[in-house]
C-alpha cells in the first residue's frame, strides 16, 4: 500500500513489541501476525517451525482480525471490546493486534479516505478503550 515491501509492516510491529519489553515469543509471533491471512502458510507450517506457542498466539490475532468491527453505536462498541477481550486467551494476543493497530495508523495516509475514517473510527471506539483498560496510555497518543 505504501509502497514499502510487505516485511516492513511485521518488523516494525516486532519493533513497537520489543519497546513494550515483551518476550521472544510474542516479538516471534508479532512478525507472523499476518502470515495466515496473507500467505499460504498453514497452521501446521506454523506451528513446526515455530512451536505451539507461537502458532496459539498468531491463530489468536488472526481469529481477531475476522471480527466484523461496526462501533456505530457505543453500546455495539462496548460489546466488540469486551468480545475481543473474551476472545483472547492469552494478552499477548491483544498487545500484538494493538502494536499492529498502532503501526496502521502510523501508516494510514497511505489509504483511501473512506478506509482512513473507517481505521481512525475502529481504533478510536475500539482499539483506544482497550489500550486504556490495559493500563497502555502511551499507545492512546500515537
């Protein structure tokens, strides 16, 4: 989209992960966020080469990532966040789909006007509330 290769969007995700001190295996799985959604790879490639952790942690965020996301009304978006919440077995899961919202709107200018209000909306009733629930200030500012 911006015209920069595809790897550049998973490093800089592994990168804004890294500054928030996390482990290996969620900068790993950070890198890998989008390989099912945008690859061929299988889960089972997934899961032998990088491990069940790994691979439990990306199927997390790709499973959040098929969320339809209309916060037209606060109370559907209250209930988004708290199924997004719910959903996530393991907060690692949440902190790598804030890391790549944050890296989207970091990005954003690249896209369309109409997608552009679309992302601001979704992480303005969506992604900010959570990142504020989780206690990750810092994030709201970007």
């Amino acid at each position: 989209l911006s015209g920069e290769p595809y790897l550049s969007h998973p490093l800089e995700v592994a990168d804004i992960l890294a500054d928030m001190k996390l482990d290996s295996v969620s900068i790993a799985a950070g890198l890998l966020h989008d390989v099912l959604e945008d690859t061929h790879a299988t889960p089972e490639e997934i899961k032998n080469i990088f491990g069940e952790e790994v691979f439990h942690i990306v199927f997390g965020v790709t499973k959040l990532s098929t969320l339809p996301l209309d916060s037209s009304q606060a109370r559907q978006a209250e209930s988004i966040r708290k199924m997004i919440l719910a959903m996530a077995d393991d907060i690692r899961v949440i902190l790598i789909k804030l890391a790549d919202r944050l890296h989207n709107m970091r990005t954003i200018q690249f896209h369309k006007e109409s997608k552009r209000k679309e992302i601001s909306q979704e992480t303005l009733d969506i992604y900010s509330p959570i990142a504020a629930r989780l206690g990750i200030y810092w994030i709201k500012k970007v």
